[in-house]
C-alpha cells in the first residue's frame, strides 16, 4: 500500500486515476472489481498513506452516489455500458429526485411515464438538480402507475441529458453561479433497456440512491464542511478575533473525526451487503452542522473581508452563502431528525407524514 502511493505520487492526475481505477483504489469501499470492498480499519489506513503520499482520489459527488446504485441495482449490461466511463470521468450524471411538490418527501413523484412500444415517453418537471447543465445522464424517479400507493407507482430510469424534449434551465443563486437547474421533460423517449430496477419497484432503489448520498455528503464530500487546517490557518492569522476560538475549533475537529468514524460505519455495512444503514442521516445532518459552524466561525475571522469572495474573505464568504442550502441539499435536517427519531430512537412516527 505505502510502496503503490509512492509510486504513483509523481504521476499526472488523470495516470493517477488509471491507477487507482486499475487496483481498485479509487472507491476502496465499492464492490470488487470496482473497489476494494475494504473495511473501515483498511479505508483509514488508504487515506492515511495516500495523504501521506500526497495522492488525492478522484472525486465523483453525485456521480459516485448515482453510480454505486447502479452496480447495486442494474443489469451487466447497463453496468458494463455506464461504470467504467464514469469512473474513467468520461460521463458525468445527476440525479433528477426532486419535484415542485416533491422534495423532502422524494415520493411524491408526478414526473409521469407512459409505455410506448419500445420504451416510455416521460413528460415532467424536476428542479433543484445540481449539475444538470452539465451531466450526460440523469437518473430519475418517474411515476409508471398513478393508481397504485404512492412508494409503489414509482420506476427508476436513466434519461440522456441531450435528448429530444429535455430541456435544463439554470437557477441563479446568490453568489452569481448557478449550481442548481430546473429541468423539463417533453415526451422524452427512455427505452426500455434504460430502466434500472422493476417497473413500479423503483422506490427500493432511489432509497438506495439516497442513502449513498447521505453517506457521501456526510463523509464530507459535497458537503459544507472546511478542512481543520483551513480554520486554524485562520485563527492564528487574527486569533483575537474570535473569543474562545481554540475551544470551538477543537470541538469542531473533534465532531468531524467522530462524524467519520460514524460514517465508516455506515460505508462498512455497505461493503457487506446491507446497503446504507440509519446512521447516514446522523452523518448527513452532523455533517450540515459542522458546515454551519465552519461558516459562523471563518466569518468572524474574516471579519468585514466576508463580503468579498477574493483575497482573505474568499473562503468565509463562499461559505456564507452556501452552507445553509445544506440543511435542504439531500434531505431537510428536520426531515433527517425524524428518520433519527423513528429509526434508530425507535420513537413514534410523525403523525403529519402519510
């Protein structure tokens, strides 16, 4: 392991990835022959050497959360056209969940399907889809079944981007930028060998996608959360600044390191067939936490340069305006706490929720 990150360290990003794509070091916790199927002892030990090495692994955010679905879910066929070349970052997906009137409560899809010989023709709305503009491929819950109950009309199908009738429209957001898209669907044709899962029993695996993305986000990638050297950079450059400001970066280093072993957790249940477990909302919601707390304290160590996104307000600024999306991005924090609640407190379900 030392010996392979050394080697590969002085190598270019993408004979990097070659590499780590080849060993299986590139999602060590993923299903041989994509990872490792590494447990949590051996995933602490790749990142300590890699770190070490100075090798950093690619990062795929909902290319990876999307993809590890399908090699749960898909056919050999669908895997053997779709996983290498988004490992290969050849194609870049996004995932296409969220509805006008379907958010936080995913299934309340109305994106509809209908059969047509060949395939479906999908005509709908999704919204709040980050990087849209920008994915090859979506992976979207559509409705195949307006009579059934609502977790049970739902199929899961992967739609090209470019086709005909697909139209993405960004959002712009406060920074300037526009991360976010709404997308329309005007009778877009998905053949039938683009479907991922049963006809009408595809709530099993969007469930599947989102636990991968609570575990992502909430080991920290896509997330809000700053790396501790970034915060104690930036208290000792003004430590005078923010009162008790050792305290509260200690408690935040600590919460993160206890944040990722909970996640590994999780990452580890995965590796031996569980699929993501409870503990992901923990993560998730702990990681949009961390993300809060990392904005309030770069802002009060910037100071007045918050306001501008350069120079030594760069990184306090950016956070100030990104991390609160983080309480909706993936799943609401209160929609978090109750799945906590219910899940793993074992407590009453949330009479509002049908």
């Amino acid at each position: 392991m030392r010996e392979f990150a050394k080697s590969i360290a002085g190598l270019s990003a993408a004979e990097q990835r070659t590499k780590l794509i080849e060993t299986g070091y590139v999602m060590p916790h993923w299903p041989k022959p994509w990872g490792r199927a590494a447990g949590a002892v051996e995933q602490i030990v790749i990142e300590q050497e890699f770190t070490a090495a100075g090798v950093q692994r690619p990062q795929y955010s909902i290319t990876g959360w999307v993809i590890l679905t399908l090699i749960q879910h898909a056919t050999a066929d669908q895997v053997s056209r779709w996983v290498m070349p988004a490992l290969r970052q050849d194609l870049i997906w996004c995932q296409l969940f969220s509805e006008p009137e379907a958010g936080s409560d995913a299934a309340a899809v109305k994106t509809k399907a209908t059969r047509v010989d060949g395939g479906w023709l999908v005509s709908g709305q999704k919204v709040w889809t980050s990087g849209a503009h920008l994915a090859s491929f979506g992976f979207m819950t559509v409705r195949t079944n307006p009579d059934a109950k609502k977790h049970q009309g739902i199929t899961m199908m992967v739609v090209d981007m470019h086709a005909k009738g697909v139209e993405v429209r960004p959002l712009k957001q406060a920074s300037g930028g526009a991360e976010f898209n709404e997308v329309f669907f005007d009778d877009v044709f998905v053949p039938d060998d683009d479907v991922v899962g049963p006809i009408d029993g595809g709530w099993t695996v969007a469930r599947a996608t989102l636990g991968n993305e609570s575990v992502s986000i909430g080991g920290g990638e896509g997330g809000a959360e700053l790396a501790a050297s970034v915060l104690v950079g930036l208290l000792d450059a003004a430590p005078e600044r923010v009162p008790g400001g050792a305290g509260r970066v200690g408690r935040y280093i600590a919460t993160q390191y206890a944040s990722r072993m909970l996640n590994l957790r999780s990452v580890s249940r995965a590796v031996s067939g569980g699929g993501p477990g409870p503990e992901g909302a923990i993560t998730k919601l702990v990681g949009t936490e961390l993300g809060h707390e990392a904005a309030a304290m770069t802002t009060a160590m910037a100071g007045p340069d918050t306001a501008f996104l350069d120079g030594a307000g760069d990184v306090a600024g950016r956070l100030a305006m990104s991390h609160r999306g983080m309480s909706i991005a993936g799943g609401t924090s209160e929609i978090k706490r109750n799945q906590i609640g219910e899940h793993i407190l074992g407590l009453p379900r949330d009479p509002l929720i049908r």
